[in-house]
C-alpha cells in the first residue's frame, strides 16, 4: 500500500500540510499495519465468497431448471397418459401424484387425500365383500416383501371389476383393470402405484362380438337343419312350438298354480327335444334357461314373484323371436325345395324315412356329449304311419332317457364285458289293429331300490314301506314329480320326460309298458289303435 493511502486512511485533513520524520513514519506503519492485513484478509475473502455465491447460485439455478424440466415432463406425462395413475401411501391414501386421465375415468377431480377403498367403493354396504378384498390385498402388497410381485398378482382382486359411480343423482358402470407397482425406498415399501385401465368399451365390444358369433351360428345351425330335413319338417316344427309359446304365454298369470306349472314344464320339455333333434341347440339352450326360472318357483313353493313373471315372460319372448328368425330362413329355403307329396292335414300321415335318419344324427349327437359311444338301429315295416307327428316328441323323450339313464360309459360297459358301442333298436310294425314302436337298448336296466328311494323322497310312496311291486314302481316313472337324475341338464330332464310320453299316447288312446333286466337292457313298447275304422282304445 503507498504513503498516500495509508494517509487516506487515517483521514487527516485534506488541506493540511504534512511533514513527517523517518521515525513518525515508521510508528505509523507499524500502528496502521494490522489495519492493512486485516483489510487484505477481509478483500481476499470476500473475493472468494462472491465468487463461491456466484458459483451456487448458478448451480442452484441449474439444478431448479432441471427440476422444472423434470416437473414439466412428468406433468405432461401424467396430463397425457391415457391410463389412470396414482400413488398411494401405505395408509392407502392417494397422493397428489395422478394423471388427468384419472379425472376424466372415475368422473372427479376429488382425488387427492381420498382413503383409496372408499374411492373405489363408496357405498360400503354394497360392496362390503370387495373392500374386504382390495384391503387385504393392499395389506399384503405393504407387509409381506417376501411374495413376488407374479404370486401376488394371481390374487388380484381389481382385474376386470366393474365398479358404480354415481354422479350427480345418475349412476354410471364402468369395467377397470388394474395393475399395482411397489415403489421402495431403500429396503421399504414407500408407496403403490395403481394404474387403471378402462376396458369398459373392449369388454362391450367383446360381448357384441361374442353375441354376435352366436347369432351366427344359431342361423348357421338352423340352414344346417334345414337341408338335413326339408323345409316342411321344420313348418310342423316351428308350427308345434309357435302352439307351445303361445299356451306358455297364457299360462304366466297363473305359473303359481302347480297344475299349471307342471303343465309348463311338459311343454318347455317337449320343446326342448324337439330343439334337441333338429339340432338347435341355441334353441334348446334358452329352453333349458327357461326351465330354470320355472324352478325357482318351484323351490320357492308356488311363491313366484311379479320379477320372476317379468323373466319368464322375456324369454318366453326371445324363444318367439328365435322362432321368427327360423321360420323366415325356412320360408326363404322353400322356394328351393318341391314338396315330394302333399301333407294329408286330416290323418297326419308323413313319411318316416327323413325322421330316422334325424333321429340317428341326434343320437350320436346326445352320446357325443355325454362321452358314450350309442348306435341307433331302426327296422321299419310300415310305409306310412297315421298320427305320427304326435309321437315325435315321446320317442325323442325315450331315445334321450335310453343315451342319458340306459347306456352306460365305456369304461362301464368294459368293465361288464359288454360292446364298446352301446345299441338302441327301434322297430315299427303293426300287430293286429295296433300300430307298434317298441324301443330297445342294451343298457343297465332299471335300478328298482333307486326308484324306490327316490319314490320315498318325493314323496309318491309312503316311506314306510319295505317292498312295493315292481309294476307300480314302473308307473311312478311316468309321474311329472318323478326324476332319477340328480341335476337337469339339457339332455336328461326333471322328471317331465315320461310324463310327456304318458300324456300323448293317452291322447292317441293308446298304451305304452314298460319291461327292464338288470345289465341287460329296457324295452319301451308304445301300442296306438288303427283309427280308421272308428276310436277304439288299445289293451
């Protein structure tokens, strides 16, 4: 430092003049020179820290840039993200971190805070089986670190759900997968990121295409059955079912009589065969779905509410529609076809050959899926048969009990050391004034203590009788409240099937026994009078 600062420092009067001696000069020095170092010190310092501050604030302005940077991009990820995401903590809790698609998907912007459970469920009491789920769920995804992320997600209880949002007094269903993610801090689970998938409109499309496929098929099934048969099979087909929808209709107002209800069983039954033989199984499908309403007020006792009514009543409707479709598609195949004789309305004489070679189809069809193995075989010495339209539906019901109850399996049918292939056999023929369908096959034969027991729990015998004749028991077969099988399927019934067969060979004034061997086989034998000489009943 020179003199004239040294001098500026002691601020001495600027005007004054000074004359100083070696020896002031040196006692200045030496009194100013701690002054001197300390100012140099304090320079220096500051020096360094401006340009240390400089330093910072230009890091710290990088680092809140790249923040910024990063902020915007994962705002602009989760504003576009065409998912829903979320994070919940581990008091399930959703965080401020979601995207805008969330909003948009479950209708609100109330997200952040919600308890995640009631976000999804509101209303509690309705879902109280899904909370307890998604709970215990959550509860392991936090807690057990030990399972793997695929061993968890098999129990999953948010794949494919469908949940309710009510929204301003409406109430909207929507369909969400969700996936979940562990977010770890360290060793710990932090948070769980939720990402949620509307697959509302697939699962809509699905089922469209789905329904549609079906639509198809039914159509394919019934110009399938159409070419097998001819179109004129089918109008006494479509004409017989119309009859029965019609009656089904009627009878709904008083379903909850058991008379009627019974009556409605033996038709649907009835229906439900005929599908069967033609091969409509969408058609013999919905007859079974109605069979199964009609059940519920069975087991209700008779008690059959208006909703079940308001049921039976639309699938009543969709059989009519079903059959509209049919019959349209068979009026549009009649052009193609020349009748080979005109119908004889008044006797109801057909020509049988069209009906055998069905009725074979439809019983390897039925053996088919029950995983037997049955050959039918028809000897026919008639050439025409008079009311034959009407035993359609009974040997149909006899054929379907001969492959559901008669045959065995293979496996049992090794094991007795009988054919692999089991065997129907199926004669008409005339004996005196009696037309004559007898129907064979080589099956277990009638088990009498099973009819019996199941006589008991019906209640049509009383239980405390040890021994009931065999030709009794043999008629409780043909009771409508009479079932040997334990669940109805759509090839066995619930104990309408004979019932039927009773009603209509009455009708015809005719007869119809029963003859069965253990592990030999049953014989049907329906006997109905040549009419045309006048009503004569068979003996």
């Amino acid at each position: 430092m020179s003199i004239e600062s040294l001098f500026a420092l002691s601020k001495l009067p600027e005007k004054k003049k000074w004359v100083f001696s070696e020896e002031e000069i040196t006692k200045l020095f030496w009194k100013y020179k701690g002054q001197l170092l300390e100012y140099k010190r304090n320079a220096a310092f500051w020096a360094a820290t401006n340009e240390n501050l400089k330093t910072a604030y230009e890091t710290l302005d990088e680092q809140e840039q790249a923040l910024e940077r990063a902020y915007n991009l994962n705002k602009k990820y989760l504003d576009n993200i065409q998912e829903g995401l979320l994070l919940i903590d581990r008091n399930f809790i959703i965080l401020s971190q979601y995207s805008t698609y969330l909003k948009s998907l479950f209708m609100t912007d109330k997200i952040e805070g919600e308890y995640i459970i009631d976000f999804l469920f509101p209303d509690k009491k309705k879902n109280i089986q899904e909370c307890m789920e998604l709970e215990k769920y959550l509860t392991i995804l936090f807690q057990n670190k030990q399972a793997s992320m695929e061993m968890i997600n098999e129990l999953n209880p948010l794949i494919d759900k469908k949940i309710l949002i009510m929204r301003e007094g409406r109430e909207y269903e929507k369909t969400i997968n969700t996936r979940f993610i562990r977010i770890y801090k360290e060793e710990e689970i932090e948070h769980v990121m939720m990402i949620f998938e509307d697959k509302t409109e697939s699962i809509r499309m699905k089922k469209e295409l789905e329904k549609e496929k079906s639509r198809n098929k039914a159509e394919l099934d019934s110009i399938l059955a159409i070419l097998r048969v001819g179109p004129d099979a089918f109008f006494d087909f479509i004409e017989e079912s119309s009859r029965i929808l019609d009656s089904l209709n009627n009878q709904v107002p008083d379903i909850d009589k058991k008379n009627t209800l019974n009556m409605m069983f033996r038709q649907i039954h009835s229906l439900k065969g005929s599908a069967k033989y033609f091969e409509l199984n969408h058609i013999a499908h919905l007859s079974h779905s109605l069979e199964d309403a009609l059940s519920g007020c069975i087991k209700d006792e008779g008690l059959c509410t208006t909703e079940i009514k308001r049921k039976i009543n639309a699938m009543i409707g969709h059989l009519w529609t079903e059959f509209q479709i049919i019959d349209k598609l068979n009026t549009r195949f009649q052009m193609f076809y020349e009748r080979a004789a005109q119908r004889n309305n008044d006797n109801g004489t057909v020509k049988l050959s069209g009906f055998f070679n069905t009725l074979k189809r439809m019983t390897k069809n039925l053996a088919k899926d029950q995983s037997k193995e049955v050959q039918l075989q028809i000897k026919n010495d008639l050439n025409d048969f008079p009311c034959f339209n009407q035993l359609k539906t009974p040997i149909i019901q006899i054929i379907r009990n001969a492959v559901s109850h008669g045959i065995e399996d293979t496996y049992e049918r090794l094991s007795l050391k009988k054919k692999q292939i089991g065997k129907i056999d199926m004669r008409f023929h005339k004996d005196g004034d009696s037309f004559v369908i007898e129907i064979t096959d080589d099956g277990r034969g009638l088990n009498f203590e099973k009819i019996r027991e199941k006589a008991v729990v019906k209640h049509l015998i009383p239980d405390d009788v040890n021994s009931v004749p065999k030709e009794k028991l043999l008629q409780i077969l043909f009771n409508p409240d009479f079932s040997s099988q334990e669940e109805a399927n759509e090839i066995s019934g619930r104990g309408f099937g004979l019932d039927i067969v009773k009603n209509v060979v009455s009708e015809l004034h005719g007869k119809v026994t029963v003859a069965t061997r253990p592990n030999i086989g049953t014989r049907f034998t329906i006997k109905i009078p040549d009419t045309k000489g006048g009503a004569r009943h068979v003996k």
